[in-house]
C-alpha cells in the first residue's frame, strides 16, 4: 500500500503517515476507516481490513488508513516494558492496601513509561482533536472534497470529533462501537467496568447453558471463576511452566493476572470461548497453565524468557497520551485525582471486573493532561450516520450508543444481539450487507438487530483417556492444535515453538499457503505425546498430520469436511 508522508505541523519534529490505496475503478471519493485505541495503527491493519471489506468499496472509494501521531509510522513511541509491569499490579480493588498499591503502580508507570518512550515534548499534541485537525490538513492536501468515514472504538471518538469540527466535508459517518463523549472520564469508566463485568457475566452463564462446557467446568461457572478469584486474593498460585526450548519453569500467576486474561478475551464470540476453555482446564482439572499462556499471549511476553516481545502496531504511551487529554479527571493536584478517582470507583467493588474502572488511574500523575468540559451533544445536522453496537459490548456500553443515535439529526441505529464488540467487518451479511450498501449510496438500514451469540461454538478439552475410534483421536488432536493458544493467536509469519503440555515441543513455520507444524514428543496429556509433522493450507482449509505415538503411525487429512485416515501399530 502506498504511503503518503507529511507534517500537519511543521514546528513539530513528528510527521502524520497516512496511507491511501487508490480506488480499483473510477474514485467517488475517500473513505477513511479510524482504528480503535487510542493507540492502534491504522497503516498496520490496511491490508487486512480492505480484504474484509467488500470489495465494491474498494472499487469505488480510494481507502484511506492512518497512524496517529507517536503511534506506528507516525513515530513509534511505546513503553511495553513500563507498560506490563503496570498490568501486572496489584488487582486486588476490594481494600485500602490493594488500592494503594495500584495507585503506586500508576505513579511509577506515568514516569517510566514516558522515559521509555522518549520525546516527552510530544505529549502535549496527540489529543484526539489534534488527530481530527491532522485529517482535515490531509484531506486539504489531498483535494478530497468530502469523506466517508468509518469509526471503530476509540474511531467513534474521533469521528464524532470530526464530524463536529468539519461536518462540512464529511458526506458519511459510521460508528461502530460508540463512545458516548458528552461522559467525563469517570462516569465512562464506571460504565465500562460495569458492561465489561456483565459481558464476563454473561460468557459464564452461556458455558453453564452449554452441555459440553459445564462438563468441563466441572461447576457453575460463576462459581468456579469466583473461586479461583478469592484463591488469588490470597496471594498468587504457581504454575509448573512448559518451556519452549524443554523442560519446565515455576511461574505464578497472581489475581491482576487473571483479571488481565478475563478483560483482554472479552472482545469476540471465540476469544470468549477460548477463555472459558481456560477457566475449565482450572476448574474441571486443576490446571492452570492455559490460563498463564493467555496471559502471556495478552501482554506479548516471551514464553521462555518472560521478556516483552514488543508490538510495532500498538502503544501503550500513545493510549495514554491521548486518553489523559481527551478526558477532564477532576482535581488540581495528582492526589487530588486520585482522591476523586478512588470516591467515584468505590461503589464498583462488587462487580466481576470491577478493576477495569482503574484502567486511566495513570493520568492522574500524567505529565499532560486536559481539564476541559465535555463537549455538547453531537446532531451532526446535513450528515447521514450510521450507528452500530453489540448488545453485550465490553468497552464501550451500548446504551452508549443508543444514547449518541438519540440525538442525532440524521441517525440510523443497527444493532446485534450477542456477537463481537465491532460488529462490522467479520464477513456477517447481517450487518455487513447494509453496511456496505450505506456506504456506497447512503441506502438506510432497514434491519434494527442482527442475531448472534455470547460465545464461539464450544470445543470440548482434550480427552483425559484414549477415545477407541481412530478418526475420533486424530479430529481431537486437529482441535486442540487449533485451539493452543500460542498458535490461535500467532502473528502468522514469525517461527514459534513452544512447549506442550505435557512436555515436548512444538513448532509452526509459516508457508506460502499456510503452515508446517513439527512435534518432538509434544505431549497434549498424560496419555498422547506425539512426534512428526503436520500442515495447514489456510485458503484450501486442508489440514495433515503425520505423526508417531507411542509405536504407533498415524496419518490424517482433512480436506473441508472430508476426512482421510490411517493407523498402524
């Protein structure tokens, strides 16, 4: 994708970088998709999102992505090593001790985070209304006379901005995922913390209404993350971890950690499931290493070193620097803050995720911050906008998106029950057909909710004895392989081994349709460690297995719902 460089500010030593991958047929304009955040590259995701989209809006509108500034291309400034070790203090909000410590941790975050990032100076310019000015110099630069934009998260926040400040040029506005901006920090964060815990809620009941998952579980699933959670306020557990390079490691995990895991799988129907697989392994099994591979997996921790693996496409520092500008914590000194910030969270204390509430508590001790009001209700009067949300919404409530399209002058509300936070953009003809078709021509939406579901189908755990039929084992092994964390979340291109359950090693490379596996006694229980090879062809959903186990040769292809095998003993 081509990239187009330049500096909206020139006293400013950060340059803007967006990118715009010109339109395949006759251009009808720019449209411009802001990622989520703050602190997601726009630039990182292009490709990825334009291939989810449908193709006509790539055929009709050049597509515009951008990184914000620090964030990315557009200066990469991060804090990963600050930014974990802040993760990773103390989750225990129920008392004055616990509380203490985080806000502690936060102090010495706001200053190792910023040394970390470097180019301090630059803080004071990343707001979202800076990025919303950075757009419209582009467009100016770029003889785009109006655009279609579509906001994702924190995108909502800055197309809402957007629309306020040069609703002039924009001809379109979808916001999928809604920020509710007339919210000072606080009240939005009481919010969050309320719908992140309800979403959690809500996976825990769905476990407990699927047959196979409650089998797993062992228990009613509330139940059984409620125990483990007063298991960790008594301090932290240990974990005999498997190494990718052989052999095991004792690790902890603490109750910060499981509400770490808890909060980043709440975004998406598999995420979720994958999650409760987890809870499972725990509390069906007393196993808690597929939760610490979460979390590792969650804060881009190497395995065998617990080092950062850092992340080009995400920054921590720049999530900061624009949420500590665009929100008015109240309060003239940092404990001052602190004071109002710990008042207002007091009454969260019984929620699941009540902790989440404390997400922003760095800014009181921020070295750039706002204490701006709040900005009036947005009409968005001559503007066609499409609002989207999901019912069960972590991050950003729906009843804030409800509340936004109530006051809009031209607004037009779609929503689905259950399903992903961003609900557009998954291949789902309902809402992506009428997303498309808005677009494109303005058309209305004419469906008001989409069906959808809490959690991804449930897989059940790896079986803990030998299933008699052949076909059986090796469809179990395809699912557990798929399901490993490690390998569900893998970047796709980066050479990862890691150690397997019950010992041995497993690698996936990548290929030009997919990926090679290699197993070195990687046992996946007690009774199954294997050794050999294996592949998946992504595009062609074709999956092999070639291995031994145990002194005997198994083979296995399954080629979409056909399936092929072979054992020899």
């Amino acid at each position: 994708m081509p990239l187009d460089h330049f500096d909206p500010d020139p006293a400013r030593t950060i340059g803007v970088t967006f990118a715009v991958l010109p339109a395949s047929g006759e251009s009808r304009g720019a449209f411009v998709t802001a990622t989520g955040g703050p602190g997601t590259s726009g630039i990182a995701v292009a490709d990825s999102y334009t291939s989810l989209y449908d193709p006509a809006i790539s055929e009709q509108f050049d597509m515009v992505f951008f990184d914000q500034r620090g964030i990315g291309a557009s200066g990469h400034l991060n804090c990963p090593i600050a930014a974990v070790d802040y993760y990773r203090a103390s989750g225990d909000v129920s008392s004055a001790g616990g509380l203490n410590s985080l806000v502690e941790a936060a102090e010495v975050f706001a200053t190792t985070c910023v040394d970390e990032m470097g180019d301090p100076e630059l803080l004071a310019y990343v707001s979202s209304a800076q990025a919303v000015e950075d757009l419209e110099v582009f467009r100016e630069e770029f003889g785009f006379e109006e655009l279609v934009l579509f906001g994702e998260s924190y995108g909502t926040q800055f197309g809402q901005g957007y629309a306020a400040a040069h609703g002039e040029h924009l001809d379109r506005l979808i916001i999928d995922g809604v920020v509710d901006l007339t919210l000072d920090g606080l009240t939005y964060h009481q919010e969050m913390a309320a719908a992140s815990s309800r979403t959690l809620d809500l996976m825990l009941e769905a476990c407990d209404q699927d047959e196979s998952c409650l089998a797993d579980m062992g228990a009613e699933s509330g139940a059984a993350y409620d125990r483990l959670s007063s298991q960790l306020l008594e301090g932290p557990l240990s974990v005999e971890f498997p190494l990718p390079a052989g052999g095991t490691e004792s690790r902890v995990l603490s109750l910060s950690d499981l509400e770490i895991v808890a909060g980043s799988h709440l975004y998406e129907e598999y995420d979720r499931m994958l999650f409760l697989r987890a809870l499972a392994d725990y509390s069906g099994r007393g196993d808690l290493l597929p939760l610490l591979r979460l979390l590792y997996v969650n804060l881009a921790l190497d395995p065998q070193e617990q080092t950062v693996i850092e992340d080009p496409t995400w920054s921590d520092a720049m999530y900061y620097g624009v949420e500590c500008l665009d929100y008015a914590y109240p309060g003239a000194t940092p404990e001052d803050k602190v004071a109002a910030y710990v008042a207002s969270g007091t009454q969260l204390e019984d929620l699941r995720l009540g902790s989440v509430y404390y997400g922003d508590l760095p800014c009181a001790f921020w070295p750039h911050t706002t204490s701006e009001d709040r900005p009036p209700p947005l009409t968005a009067e001559g503007i066609s906008v499409m609002v989207l949300g999901s019912t069960v919404d972590p991050v950003t409530p729906y009843p804030q998106g409800v509340s936004v399209h109530g006051r809009l002058d031209d607004g037009h509300l779609m929503s689905k029950e259950g399903g992903p936070h961003i609900i557009f953009g998954w291949g789902e003809p309902c809402p992506d057909e009428e997303v498309t078709a808005f677009i494109i021509d303005g058309t209305p939406p004419t469906t008001e909710m989409c069906e959808g579901e809490v959690i991804g189908p449930y897989q059940p755990l790896f079986p803990t004895e030998t299933p008699e039929d052949v076909e059986v084992l090796l469809d179990l092994i395809e699912w557990e392989l798929t399901y490993f964390p490690e390998y569900y979340y893998w970047d796709g291109f980066t050479d990862t081994s890691v150690g397997c359950d019950a010992g041995g090693v497993m690698t996936f490379v990548a290929t030009d349709v997919g990926n090679d596996f290699s197993f070195d006694e990687c046992g996946l229980s007690d009774w199954f460690a294997m050794s050999g090879t294996g592949s998946y062809d992504w595009e062609n959903d074709i999956f092999t297995l070639d291995i031994v186990s145990a002194g005997c040769v198994y083979t296995y292809e399954r080629s979409g719902e056909d399936y092929a095998t072979t054992q020899e003993c």
